[in-house]
C-alpha cells in the first residue's frame, strides 16, 4: 500500500529506454509524466534530444516537454520550481506521479533542493561565454584552474556549462562556488521512489549508435541547420547539435561529425552512469523486465 503521495523517478544513461519504459509505467498507474531532461524542454529541438514522439505524447501527459524555448535561460534552480508546482499539481487528483530524465542535476534538484548561490553579473557571464567561444574549452579549463583550483580539484573537467558556471560566480563574488554548497538536503513532502535502467555496456553503445543513425535519417541534420542562428546559446551546446554545427561552419566533415556524435554520445552515457550509480537510493533494473514486474517489486520495498 501506498502511505502518502510518491513519486517514481525513472533514470539512466541514454538511450536505454526511459522513455518507453516511463510511459507504460504511468498507464500502469494511470498518472502524467514530469520530464527531467534538459534539452526536451526546448520547443525548437526534436530529433537531436530524443523527444518522445507525438503519439506517446498522446498516450500520457507530460511536463517540461516544448516548455521553454531555447532563448530562455533554462537551469536547474527553473527545473526545480517548475517541477515541484507539476508534482503538486499531478498530486492534485493522483497518488502517484511520475518523473523520467537522463539529467542528474535535474533530478538531484527537485529531490534534495539546491544551495543558494547568488546571481551573477549578466557582463560577466556574457563575456566569459564570448570567450568561450572565441577561444574553446582549453581556454576556459585554464581559468578555472587558476582561479577556483578548490572546484576544479573536483570539476567535470569537460563540461562547459559546469565550467562556465564556476568562473562566473568566481568574477562576480570573488569566491569560489564551493563556498555556496552546504549540501543541505531539503525534505520533501511526498515519498520518493527511483529506478535506474542499465544494460550491458555493448549492448547500450549499438543502441546509441543504431540511434544516431536514425536521428541522421529523419531529419537531424536540417534541424540543426535550421537552428544555426541560435548556436551560440546555452541549449545548443549539447551533443548532436555542435558536432553538426562543426560540420556546418567547415570545421570538419559530414561523416566525421556523425561519428563524433555517436562518440560523445558513448562518453555522455558513462558519464550519467557514473553520476547516477553514487545514488545509494536508485534500485537497478534492466529495461527488458516487465514495467508491471519492476513496480511490484520496488513498493514491496517500501
């Protein structure tokens, strides 16, 4: 039994299956689905972010699905407030609601709350990305080095966004970002349940790979083309789209890009895993197994 209102959040690497796997949960259970991706909030993205398609959409309402537009500042504090006022209203008529999504800092967020760290100077931030730009990822991993060695000493060394996100709160406060994380978790009213969905490493990699391949035959490569004009913001510093931008700008070829997709794919998978398997609360499931089974066992648990 059910004791109060609780939320099944289903994560794992991508393209696992999280989608299917979400929505026959939430028939089972006849509920709506909160996304926690951060890219399929974005209305102008389809075929590059794996967006479920406009019949399982049909199937099963969905939060955060072409929310936002790339344009707007989308981020974790936004997805944080955004679900917990769909959870509320899932809750509203519904024991149960169900959250889905391969971003850990999504997920982390509405879970335990993040730290409060202040605004920073939208100069700074602006010229920290024009640099960025100019002057690529070395650039920006040897500021971060120099003048917050405490985060780099832990960063994600390839993520730009983490990157970026430390150096702008390091010029506008003079502190490093690791001065704002208290690590206090916030204690939400509504029990929570996580799923993660693994597979056998060979088998993930030929579905990302057998993936890409499909994205490049219904149209990805229009669809970035079509978003040129936005390449510099935020939502498209994301795989699938600045490969193809490379390719697009003449830096590199049409099958090299391809590949380069399906190997930044590969490497953002191990890190979702990585991310993903520090969470002590996450019951593992292969995507094979039954939905119906798969819930049983994990409310026997509770």
């Amino acid at each position: 039994m059910i004791k109060k209102k609780t939320i099944i959040i289903i994560v794992g690497p991508t393209a696992v299956g999280k989608t299917a796997f979400a929505i026959e949960a939430a028939k089972l259970l006849h509920t709506k689905i909160i996304s926690a991706d951060s890219r399929q909030c974005y209305k102008e993205l389809n075929i590059g972010v794996a967006k479920p398609t406009e019949e399982e959409l049909q199937q099963v309402q969905h939060y955060f699905i072409s929310s936002h537009s790339v344009q707007e500042d989308v981020n974790a504090v936004v997805f944080e407030q955004y679900a917990l006022k769909a959870a509320d209203e899932i809750f509203q008529n519904k024991d149960v609601a169900v959250m889905v999504g391969g971003t850990g800092l999504y997920v982390k967020a509405f879970t335990e709350g993040l730290d409060d760290i202040p605004s920073v100077d939208d100069e700074i931030r602006q010229n920290i990305i024009t640099q960025f730009e100019k002057n690529g990822i070395e650039w920006l991993q040897r500021q971060v080095q120099q003048k917050d060695p405490a985060f780099w000493a832990s960063a994600e060394q390839q993520n730009p966004q983490r990157l970026m996100r430390a150096l702008e709160v390091m010029e506008s406060t003079g502190e490093s970002i690791t001065e704002f994380r208290k690590g206090e978790k916030q204690q939400r009213p509504f029990n929570i349940i996580k799923i993660g969905l693994e597979l056998p490493r060979q088998e993930l990699y030929e579905r990302i790979n057998q993936r890409v391949d499909i994205m490049i035959t219904h149209g990805l490569i229009e669809e970035v083309k079509s978003m040129i004009p936005y390449q510099h913001f935020n939502a498209l510093q994301t795989v699938g789209y600045k490969e193809l931008f490379e390719y697009f700008n003449g830096k590199t070829s049409i099958d090299k890009a391809i590949e380069d997709i399906k190997k930044n794919s590969r490497h953002y998978a191990k890190r979702q895993l990585t991310w993903f398997k520090k969470d002590p609360q996450i019951m593992w499931f292969s995507p094979h197994e039954p939905v119906k089974q798969v819930l049983e066992t994990v409310f026997t648990d509770q």
